[in-house]
C-alpha cells in the first residue's frame, strides 16, 4: 500500500508514523519490522488482519466511552516498542510464520453491521505501524455505519500526522509504562515526554481518552512514580480514566504475575492524591473497577469482569447529586 506518511531523502526516505521517524534506507525496515523503504517508496501493512474480534469495550480498556457497548477490534503486526514482558508478542514481535488472514475495509465493516456493531478498535499491536490500513478501515467504517465511533488503543507513539489521519479518532488509550524516563526508556527503548506529548495532544483535539499502566513488580511499582504518574494526570483533568492493571509472565519475562495487593496499594494511591477514576484490572474477584461519583462519593458504576455491570447513571448524570461524569455516555 502506498503512503503518505513519509518523507523522501532521494532513495532513502523517513518514515512519519511514529515519533521514531526512522531513517530508512533503500531495501531496508524501520525498527518496527513491517515498512520498508521499496525502492525509494514506503511499503506498509495493509489488506490483512492477525486477530479480529468482537469485544466489549471495557477490555480495551476504555470506562467513560459509551460503556458496555461491544466493539469490532483488530489488528495486525509489528510494534515500535521493544517490551520484554508483552502479552500480546506473536503478533508485536513475529517470526516469518505468524498468521494473518486477508481482509478489506468493505468486509470489516460489514461484518460490524451484520452484528449491530458501531465501535471499531484498532489494537492488539501498535496501530501506528499499520496507520495508513487502519484509516482506511475506520474512513469505510465511517462511511457505511450511522453513529459510528473509532477507536484506538496505543502506547502513544504514533506522530500527530498518524492521529489526523485517524480522523482523529474519538476516543483513545494510551499505555503509560512507567513515569520515570530512565525506566520507560529501559522497558520500551522509547522516551516517556513523547508518550506525554501524544496524551497532550489527544487531549487538546479533544479526543475520550483514557490511560493504562501495565504494573510491574519491582519495575515500575513504587510508591514514589505512582505519585508522579498521578501528579502529572491530575495536572491534565483528575477525571481521567487510569488502568492500573497487572502484570503476567509473558514473551521474555518471567518473574511473578503482579498480585492483587499491590495493585490495589497502586490504585489506593492513585487516588489519595486526588485521581478521581483509578481503576484496578487483571486481577481475579476484582471489585476495583467500580465508578465513584467525584462530587458525592457515591458509587455509580459497578463493573464486575467485562459483561456484568450496573449502571445508575443518568446519561452521565450522577443519580444522587446529578453531577455530570466525564466520558461519553450514549
Ligand atoms: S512506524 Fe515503524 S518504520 Fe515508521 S517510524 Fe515507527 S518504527 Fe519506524
């Protein structure tokens, strides 16, 4: 597929995807494996997905956004980021054997209509590697669906240009792995402030976003960095949806999956210094993921796993003292 998020230096070119903008050579891949420079023209992933499946939205995971809607979610290959521990490594980190089943934007979205489906997520792997495939799906997806909704789910290192080509999207999660840049740059082999600048920016395009930290033991779990990630949030809005959720041995880690006390320690936290929506996940009996009203207390949103729910708002409108949640309701 031809691009346009690239930028030619005679027959070598940059590639504008990502904020690694790699300089690639001719006859050669950007660090993320899967675009390559074609004799001075950008090749990239498209006509094909490695996963597809319909999701309830809260396993993005996304709360605030038109909550227990189901979702069409794919995604293909390749990441930008080098994470040791992550889960979803056969498709981010593929050998030559890898599966991928071809597919077009027509047949997604009319997979989505045959199943009353209205959201499409980009996730699984990093979208930014297959930016120009996922547009087009969600531009079709937009075309053919009333009230469609496109979603991304990110580790926020795609450019400003990939997110304007998304539409931009209207709602988004971007993975925060650690707030301390020596670990973000130990874990990912990519820098923390770009990661911040792209929640910035999704921000201010005003794009439903949300965030997620992977909690790892001895990692990434102090107390202090949990402090600074929830400063630096609470700076943006303290209505922010944070995902604190745990860890499980994966790809080239091993050490024990995160237990339920720290992210619960992690979450507590959170929210002693003044996040008003820190969610706990992936850990078994889960009680964490409820909804507490910021201005009276009172829990209106209990989430159990991802199918069972109550919900006692109103259109976003706390039952008890009508105080309008952040997020997108209906
Ligand atoms: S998307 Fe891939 S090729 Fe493009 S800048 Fe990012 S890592 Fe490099």
């Amino acid at each position: 597929m031809k691009s346009f998020l690239y930028e030619n230096k005679g027959e070598d070119l940059i590639c504008k995807a990502c904020r690694r903008f790699c300089f690639i050579k001719k006859g050669k891949s950007g660090f993320c494996g899967q675009r390559k420079n074609i004799n001075g023209k950008l090749s990239v992933p498209k006509g094909f997905v490695s996963s597809l499946a319909f999701d309830p939205i809260e396993k993005k995971p996304i709360y605030h956004f038109m909550p227990s809607r189901p979702t069409l979610s794919f995604g293909a290959l390749g990441c930008n980021f080098t994470c040791p521990y992550c889960q979803n490594h056969s498709i981010s980190k593929p050998g030559d054997s890898c599966p991928v089943y071809p597919f077009t934007a027509e047949k997604f979205a009319d997979t989505a209509v045959k199943e009353n489906i209205k959201i499409a997520v980009a996730t699984y792997n990093e979208p930014a590697v297959f930016a120009e495939w996922a547009a087009e799906i969600f531009y079709v997806f937009r075309k053919k669906i009333k009230g469609a909704k496109i979603g991304v789910v990110s580790n926020g290192y795609f450019s400003e240009d990939t997110l304007k080509l998304w539409g931009p999207p209207d709602f988004i999660n971007i993975d925060l792995k650690s707030f301390d840049e020596d670990i973000h740059r130990k874990i990912t082999g990519a820098e923390l402030k770009e990661v911040l600048s792209s929640i910035e920016l999704c921000l201010s395009l005003g794009v439903w976003t949300e965030i997620t930290t992977l909690l790892v033991k001895n990692l990434n779990d102090s107390s202090a960095e949990i402090r600074k990630a929830a400063d630096y949030i609470k700076s943006l809005s303290s209505e922010i949806p944070w995902h604190i959720t745990a860890y499980r041995p994966a790809y080239l880690m091993n050490i024990p999956a995160t237990d339920k006390q720290d992210i619960e320690k992690a979450v507590f936290t959170a929210r002693e210094m003044g996040l008003k929506h820190v969610y706990g996940g992936n850990v078994v009996g889960d009680s964490l993921g409820d909804t507490f009203c910021p201005s009276c207390g009172k829990k209106v949103y209990l989430r159990r796993g991802y199918l069972e729910y109550s919900n006692l708002l109103d259109k976003g409108k706390c039952p008890f003292c009508s105080y309008l949640l952040k997020g997108v309701w209906e």
